[in-house]
C-alpha cells in the first residue's frame, strides 16, 4: 500500500511540474517596445487666474434697507433694530444705484451688505439682491 501512495505521490508531483512548465507567459509582463515620449518643458496654461480686489479700509455693515436713492441710502442693522446708519454714495456707487433704480429700485426690508469708508460714512460699494417692485 505504501509504494502505491509513493507511485500516486510522485505521479501527482510530475503532473504538476509539467502543468506549470506549460503554462503560457502572462502577456502583461511583456516590455513595452516603443517608448512614450512626453514633452515636460512647456506648461499648459488653460486660463491664468486673476485675484479679486480687497476692499483695504474698508468698514462691512449688514443690514436691511429703510431707504436707498441714487445720493444715499438708509440702513438698519440685521442684530439691532434701533442701529440707523444713512451713508451717501460714492460715484461708483452711485452709478450701480443708478442701474438698479433703473429696474425698479430696492424696496424696504431688503437685506444689503454695505461697505463703506468709517472716517466719511462714505459707501463706496454695496452687495444685495433687489425684491421685485410692488
């Protein structure tokens, strides 16, 4: 019984010895015969960024429009009630006021983000979408 499993044993083993010198070569291992050449010298620019202006010196004040004409406007602050600032406009400021009344103006309680200058009151620009007109 011994030699019979020795004899399966060694038939077994001589099996697998010649399966795997058989076997084909993975594909995957095989060099790559033609180079890829890339050109790294030159950058690719697609657009150059270009970074927004601070506003330096500049003073935020949020809050909710009573009244804003193309001169001034009058602001209520957002946390207090009883906070009224009234900023005239500079002339770029007044210029995008002028557009906006154009289309019907912003209407009371609107809210604004105004920038302005703390030495003059003066508001040298303003952030905020219009309610439609009544």
């Amino acid at each position: 019984m011994k030699k019979n499993l020795q004899f399966v044993g060694l038939a077994a083993l001589g099996l697998l010895t010649l399966g795997g010198l058989d076997a084909p070569r993975a594909a995957a291992q095989d060099p790559i015969l033609t180079p890829i050449i890339l050109d790294t010298a030159v950058p690719i620019v697609v657009a150059a960024v270009k970074p927004k202006p601070k506003n330096v010196g500049l003073v935020k004040f949020h809050g909710y429009v009573m009244n804003a004409n193309t001169a001034q406007m009058t602001v209520r602050a957002r946390g207090n009630d009883q906070a009224i600032q009234t900023f005239t406009l500079s002339q770029g400021a007044a210029g995008k006021m002028q557009q906006i009344v154009d289309n019907g103006g912003y209407q009371y309680g609107d809210k604004i983000t105004v920038y302005y200058d703390p030495q003059s009151m003066q508001a040298k620009n303003f952030k905020g979408k219009p309610s439609r007109p009544l």
